[in-house]
C-alpha cells in the first residue's frame, strides 16, 4: 500500500486557522476536503493517507474521525488534544468510542508555534506526552531547530513512545544549508523511536524557484541519519500548493529517494508510515 502520511483538510470559513493569514497564504485560503484530494491520489498511484491536525481543536479531531470514517482511503488520524489536560486519557478513550475513533493514529501540537522552546519540557506537557504513550499513540512533533532540543530530550525520557518528526523539522531551505538544523537532525534520529517525515520541504525553499536538485541535500541527509526504515513520505497538501503541484511533489521526492536506492523509496511510501503508526491492514 501506498501511503501519503502528510495531509490536511480545511474549511476557513467555518473556523479560524491563525497560520494561514497574509496574502502569501491565499492560494490556499479556501476548503479543501476528501473530494479534493482523492483525484489525485488517484493520478499518482496512493492508495491511502493520514490527514493530520491543522488547528488547536477537538472538534476539529471529531470532524476528522468522521472524515475518516466515511473516507476509505483515509486510512488514519493524526488528531489534537490537550496535552496540558489532567483528563487527557478520558478525552482520548472518548475519541476512540466516535464513528472513526478506530482511526485515531496519533496527536499533534503545533508546538514551533509556542513562545517557549521548551514547551515540551513542561511538567504539565510531560505528563500529556506519557499519557499519549501510555494509549499506544504516536506522537507528531512539529517542531524547527529552535525546538529540537526539547524534542530529543522528550524522545530519550520516553524510550517506549513513538515520534514522528513532521516536515524533518522544516531546514531553512531557502536560505541555505544549516549545520546547527543538520546537527540536532542526527541527535534526535540517534533516539530510535523517531521517525522523520520528508514533507514540507518545497515550501521551505524558495516557492517559484525550487526542484528536486535543491530539496536533495536535506533528503539525504534525513536519510543518513533515520536509515531506510524510518523515513516516511508525506505531500503536505494543500499546503504544498504554495510551492507546485501534487504530482510535482511527489516527483521530487521520489527522484531524491531514487538517488539513495530502491528500498528507501519502497519503505517510505508506505511501510514505514504503518509501522510508525500501527495502521490496520
């Protein structure tokens, strides 16, 4: 199976999306939803996706779980709670009971967002984070080189959680090749509960003026760090429109994994994705 382990729906005409103001952002200020997308997955040969969280909200991780009941080819959620929450457990069992709860594959903060680098360091978030473990859910970190830090220092305090690293902590592309993002890079990869997302990356190049030449270097050195069986594919569509199409997407990616040899293409378009997330068959 085919996986695209990255995308997104919205509506911003029924809820507000702070990220998504100003007028570079417009292109994709409009609804997106499974009718949307399923063309082309069609058109690029992906048989499934996980659509991920977009904004601070349970009922946005509610809608989703219905989404995803109603959507066969959405094969998992990566949703928002509160990790902050002392009921947190309650709020996620009660996810779990919802028409599509089965679905529910992982949760997601948008924690580069938070004044504080350390976020995840706090005591309150901490014991969010042990909760999520402790329900066998992965964790998605959202995360820049500002917040690795913390990141790796939640990976190594919980051995037995699942990360998956969105975006490969979004390089500064467009500016050049970052030591200090490469660095912290290899640190989190050495916590072998991490996995590392190649998403996101044309729209941290420069959007008119990108290929898969420019976008290879950060590939291959995620690649050298997390090794062919925890590297996953994602399109971070609709996001990704900013920057080119879906197929032209994708095709970049594929001709940066081409270069590093059939198994980390094979893996990360698919296997990788269900292992991270424990997807049904």
């Amino acid at each position: 199976m085919i996986i695209d382990a990255h995308q997104h729906f919205w509506d911003p005409r029924r809820a507000d999306y702070p990220w998504m103001q100003g007028d570079e952002m417009a292109p994709i200020r409009r609804h997106f939803a499974p009718t949307d997308l399923a063309p082309l997955l069609k058109q690029n040969g992906i048989d499934a996706s996980i659509v991920v969280q977009c904004r601070a909200s349970l009922d946005e991780t509610e809608e989703f779980l219905r989404l995803a009941n109603a959507t066969p080819f959405v094969t998992g959620v990566v949703g928002w709670a509160d990790l902050t929450d002392p009921a947190l457990g309650d709020t996620i069992e009660r996810l779990r009971d919802l028409p599509g709860g089965d679905k529910l594959v992982g949760i997601r903060h948008q924690v580069h967002d938070e004044a504080d680098a350390d976020w995840l360091l706090r005591e309150d978030v901490k014991r969010g984070l042990k909760t999520v473990v402790a329900l066998d859910l992965a964790y998605d970190l959202l995360v820049r080189t500002r917040e690795l830090p913390a990141a790796i220092a939640t990976a190594r305090a919980l051995p037995s959680g699942r990360f998956v690293l969105d975006h490969a902590a979004k390089p500064p592309i467009a500016s050049g090749f970052d030591r200090q993002w490469a660095d912290r890079l290899a640190e989190l990869a050495a916590c072998g509960n991490v996995w590392c997302k190649i998403s996101g990356l044309a729209t941290e190049a420069v959007w008119n003026d990108w290929d898969a030449e420019r976008l290879a270097p950060y590939v291959a050195h995620a690649a050298q760090c997390f090794g062919e069986d925890r590297l996953i594919f994602g399109s971070d569509w609709p996001v990704s429109l900013l920057a080119g199409s879906y197929g032209a997407i994708k095709q970049a990616l594929e001709e940066c994994l081409a270069k590093l040899g059939g198994a980390f293409r094979d893996k990360a378009f698919g296997p990788n994705a269900a292992a991270a997330y424990r997807l049904a068959e």
